[in-house]
C-alpha cells in the first residue's frame, strides 16, 4: 500500500487530508462508543450482523468512519424505540436499497430518453 494514500504512521499530519473523508476509519471502537453513548458490546452486535465492517488497524483494533458511525446511531434509534437488534438491522439494509433505487431513478429520469423514429 502507498503511504502517501492512507497515511503515515510516522508522520502524524499524514491523515490531515482524511478529515472530510466520511469513510475513512478514523474512531477507534471505544471512540465510537462514546460517541454513540452505547456499549462496545453493541458495536461488536453490529460487526456479527455483518451491518457494520469496521476496518482494522495494524494491531487488529476495530476502527469506524463517520458513515458507520450514521448507521450505528439509526440502528440504535430503532432498538431504542424497541426494535429488535436483527429487526433493525434488516430495516436499515432495506432503507439503504430504497434511497439507492430511488437516487437511480433520478438519474434515469434526467437523462434524455431515445425518440421513437416510427411515431
């Protein structure tokens, strides 16, 4: 892997350009978990369901971009209204195919459809 690309572990600055980045794996799991005010335990509940792939770091540490951070926090809004954790996780998934269908569908609308030569 290129340093330049991911960063330096010998030159702290290195990551400076990764700030903006919202996949950028920049919350280790106890960060994370502050920030989300929820468990380490609910984190790894997220790896298991295959929702959440945190990257990891060279120590083998699980560590989260601010997207999955989005996503974790939706989750956990849905537990907290009472949803079970599987439930939540499946209705999620289903939110995520529906605005990517729709962001299509978009699309598609604003792209100059073919004029039929026979009418």
């Amino acid at each position: 892997m290129d340093e330049a690309q991911h960063g330096s572990t010998d030159n702290p600055g290195g990551h400076a350009g990764n700030l903006d980045d919202d996949d950028y794996p920049s919350y280790s799991m106890g960060a994370a978990a502050a920030a989300l005010g929820v468990t380490q335990a609910f984190l790894r509940a997220l790896d298991t369901a295959q929702l959440l792939t945190p990257q990891r770091s060279d120590g083998g540490h699980r560590r989260y971009s601010r997207y999955q951070l989005r996503i974790a926090a939706r989750v956990r809004e849905l537990v907290d209204q009472g949803t079970a954790l599987d439930a939540a996780c499946r209705i999620i998934i289903l939110e995520d195919q529906l605005a990517e269908a729709q962001q299509i569908n978009a699309e598609l609308r604003q792209t100059p459809q073919p004029t039929d030569p026979t009418e």
